[in-house]
C-alpha cells in the first residue's frame, strides 16, 4: 500500500455507528493541510506575497497547478478570533476548542459572529463518535475534517489529526464573555461531564483577542479535478500587535474519499513536504495557532494536537 493510498484508507475510516439519536456517524468531507509559520517575517502585505511566490515555486516543481482570480493576493481580510475555556483549561485538556470569529471590513465588524465548538483528536473514531451538533434551534453546519500537520520534531514529514466542528451564528444563543460552564454544557452536550463544578467560568483564554490577517493566494489545481484553495495567515494580539503566529492552509473538499486519487495524493503529500525542507526559515514546527494562544501566558495545558 502506497502512502498516498493509506492516507485516503485512513481518512475513510470511520466505523460504523449512530449518535443517540439514531443519525449515523459523520464521515470526513476534508482534508485540510496546516503549515505553522514563524510570525515575525510577515511585517508587511509585500511580506504575505513573498511567502505567496515561495509557494508557487514549490508547487510548480511538484506538479502542482496555481491559479488566481482578478484581485487575490492583494488585500488581506481582517477577523477578530477569541478562544473561550475554564481557567483550568478543561476544554482544551480535553481536546475541545470553543472559539468566536469575527469579520472587519473598513475597520468594522460585519456579519453574524461565527462560534465554532470542536473536538479534535489524532484517533479518527474518538472524533467521530463525538456528536458535535449544538443544542439550538436554529442552523448550523457540521465539518468533519483530516487535518495533515508536520511531525513534531523534524521537518519532512505529517502526521494527522481529526477535527468534528460545528459553527453557527452567534445571534442564535445567549453566549457571553463569561458563561457558567453549566450554560455552555446545555449548548454543546459533549461538554456535560465537564460540568461536574457548576461554579466554573467558561471566560476568554489568556485575556487574549487576536487579530488574524488572511491573504487568499488562490486554488491549487492536483488534477483530475481535485483543487484547494490556499490563504497565508497571521496572528498577532490585538492589543500591543505582538505577532503570535503564521500559517499556511490548503483545503480539499470531497463527497467521497475515492475521489482523491492516488496522482492528486501524492502531489498533495508531496507539495506539503516540499514546502518543510525548502522553506525552513519559514516553518515553525510542533504547534498549532490554537496552542500558541493556550501557552501564551507560559501555561502548559495538556496536548491532544
């Protein structure tokens, strides 16, 4: 079995059962490649461009197809994300993530805020036995993605995690900055043995907004019709501007997991490798953005990513 094609095994892999309700599993719709950036090289959109030209390079001489609409890769996006958790981090060390995101145009927000609830895991079917489905009684979308990260100690290489996420408006509940973590568990089910200490807070994490800047690069093109769009982001606190991290993502969406073909998997995988050993100077490895946030303050809450 190649590479490429256990990748593909792994990611359908998701066994057979049902949610209490009876509605079976979710299966995975996604695969999502994150590159974690060193920050502090990105001081400018001219900076967010060259990180651009850099992945076209790389790409081209990995098979890999780039193109670009009229006016991408010119003017970043500016979203406002803040991460909520227990001050022991209860969450999180149990690999939840409970985050706000809001979108800025001109200097202002627009739109309905968007919450993400999620668990992510490196086993695909303690993922997918979590129904992430909010308690609401309005929309919301369900995401079930494979996320391909670097290995933790070198560069060259991947490792997968698996992140079931809902999102949804933030208008739809009645979510503050400050929330018992009883509220929040009637919100989100999966959170109800975490309410075992009524009087715990669920508040925003480290004190910290940050402020992400997203730069659409454009589609990558593996062939046979498999594309993913790709955008460069950095985060930065949105109080002293203090440049937190960088990434870089590329995301394929499919119906079924035999439409990633093994020549579309092997430019994908190799593409992400490519990128590690050329651009060294640009990787930063062993974390995620979430983590950076968490350990900001020099807390060391337990690491399920």
């Amino acid at each position: 079995m190649t590479a490429d094609t256990e990748i593909r095994e792994q990611i359908g892999a998701v066994g057979a059962g049902c949610y209490s309700d009876g509605h079976p599993y979710d299966a995975v719709h996604y695969l999502e490649c994150k590159l974690i950036l060193t920050p502090h090289r990105f001081t400018s959109v001219a900076a967010f461009q060259e990180f651009g030209a850099f992945m076209g390079g790389v790409a081209k001489t990995s098979g890999v197809g780039v193109a670009s609409a009229p006016g991408m890769g010119s003017t970043p996006t500016l979203r406002e994300v803040m991460f909520f958790d227990t001050p022991d981090f209860r969450l999180y060390n149990n690999a939840f993530i409970l985050r706000r995101r809001t979108r800025y145009e001109h200097g202002f927000a627009i739109g309905d805020p968007e919450i993400v609830f999620k668990f992510r895991h490196a086993d695909l079917c303690k993922a997918a036995e979590v129904d992430v489905r909010p308690r609401i009684a309005g929309n919301y979308r369900v995401k079930f993605k494979a996320e391909m990260l670097p290995l933790r100690d070198r560069l060259g290489g991947y490792r997968m995690l698996f992140s079931h996420n809902t999102q949804f408006g933030l208008s739809q509940v009645r979510l503050e900055d400050s929330n018992p973590i009883t509220l929040v568990a009637e919100i989100f089910p999966p959170l109800d043995r975490l309410a075992d200490a009524p009087d715990a807070k669920v508040e925003l994490v480290n004190h910290m907004v940050v402020e992400e800047l997203l730069l659409d690069l454009g589609v990558l093109e593996f062939g046979k019709g498999v594309t993913a769009e790709c955008n460069v982001a950095l985060w930065r606190s949105r109080a002293e501007h203090t440049p937190l991290v960088g990434e870089f993502a590329f995301q394929c969406k499919f119906k079924r997991c035999d439409e990633l073909h093994d020549k579309a998997m092997h430019r994908c995988r190799e593409l992400f490798i490519n990128l590690q050993t050329a651009g060294r100077e640009w990787v930063l490895p062993g974390t995620t953005k979430t983590g950076v946030v968490y350990r900001f303050n020099g807390n060391v809450p337990q690491n399920h990513e």
